[in-house]
C-alpha cells in the first residue's frame, strides 16, 4: 500500500503541476517554462517518494524495469494501476480548478493533452509523434535504468532524471505535448475526448515500446554499468 500510495501522489503531482502550468500558465511562462514544470515536478517526487517506490510514476519506467530484471512482473501491475489512478485523478483536480476561470472551456482550452496532425501546436503528422515518442522514451528510460542501477550515483539521480525531463520537454512539445508517460497521458484525454482520445494509442504504445526496449538493451549487459 506504501508503494502504490507513492506512486499515485507522484503521478498527481507530475500531471497536477505539469499539465496545470501548460493550462493555467502556459501563456506567462511559454514552452521553457512549462518544461521546467514537468521536470522540477519530477525532480521532487524523486527525492520525496524515491525511497519508497522508486518513483517511477510511469508505465513506461516500469515496464522498463521489467523488461531489465530489476523488477517482478507482479510487482509492476501495483505501480502501474497506481500510476493510472494518480494521472487520471491529476487531470480532474486540474479540470476542477481550470473551470473556475469565467471563460475556461474544456473542449476549446483541452488540459494540456498529447496530440499530434492539424490543429495541434506544430501540426507535425503521426509518423513524427509516433518516432518521437518511441525514441525519447527509449533513451529517458535508459538514463534511468543507468542512473539508478549500482553504479549509478543515487545522490544526484532525482536531478538527472528531471533535467532529462525537461530537455525532452523542451525538444518536443511542439510536436507531440510530450507524452513519454502513459499514465500522463491518459488522465487529461480521459476528461478532452474527442480527438484526444482518438490518439490516446498512440502515447501508450509508443512510451512501452521505448521503455521495454530500454530495457531489454540494459538486460543484454551492452549498456548495463552493473556489468
């Protein structure tokens, strides 16, 4: 119960604050700021629920544990609902507080959902999306496996794992919003529907291909400092 707590709160937060800076901010604080919101959400997380859960807060990061043998399959199904959970609760605490703005509207303002094609941000077509998010999860997921693996250094962790984040963040919002996370995901596109939900595959697919791939490459011992 611990473990599934933790990673509800953090997957709350990430969406919470991450989402809620795109939504509420986003035009005092443009694309620089909202990058930083979703990593230093993580970065906090990290270092206040790191030590119970390992602050995945992400199916993908899961799975790519999975996929490494650091962890047990039956041990990831607790993350993962808990990680679903915390997002789709995330999105509606920020719905509640968006609607309270006299001319907040849910279908023309979203909650900073993931997309992809005409209409959304950069308008890139789903073939740039779908590489995007499957090679920026990939290399997120096996920073993380390298950082947080024995020889990895645990003290600054929380902090490369964020500012991994944000870069990512920084290079990508215009073409996809930045998924790299399932469960961020489907929380503000459970709430959009529409066209949201309609590409909702997309960052779930993506995100665990990468994250899985990760990995496994770490499991080969290629890239495992472990080794």
């Amino acid at each position: 119960m611990k473990i599934a707590m933790a990673e509800f709160i953090g997957t709350f937060t990430l969406v919470l604050f991450g989402c809620g800076a795109a939504v509420i901010a986003g035009s005092d604080i443009g694309l620089m700021g909202i990058s930083f919101a979703f990593g230093l959400a993580l970065i906090a997380m990290a270092y206040g629920i790191g030590h119970i859960s390992g602050c995945h807060i992400n199916p993908a990061v899961t799975l790519g544990f999975v996929a490494s043998g650091r962890m047990s399959l039956s041990e990831a199904i607790v993350h993962i609902v808990a990680q679903l959970a915390g997002g789709i609760a995330g999105a509606l605490v920020l719905l509640m507080i968006a609607s309270g703005k006299a001319d907040y509207s849910v279908a023309a303002n979203g909650l900073g959902q993931n997309g992809w094609g005409t209409g959304y941000l950069g308008e890139y077509v789903m073939q740039s999306a779908f590489v995007f998010e499957l090679v920026a999860t990939f290399l997120f997921v096996l920073m993380i496996l390298g950082v947080t693996g024995q020889a990895g250094n645990a003290a600054v962790a929380g902090l490369a794992i964020g500012m991994a984040l944000v870069v990512i963040h920084l290079v990508g919002i215009n073409v996809t919003g930045v998924s790299v996370n399932p469960a961020r995901s489907v929380g503000p596109a459970l709430f959009v529907g529409g066209t949201a939900i309609a590409q909702l595959w997309l960052f779930i697919v993506a995100p665990i291909l990468g994250g899985i791939a990760a990995g496994v490459l770490v499991r080969s011992g290629l890239m495992d400092g472990d080794a």
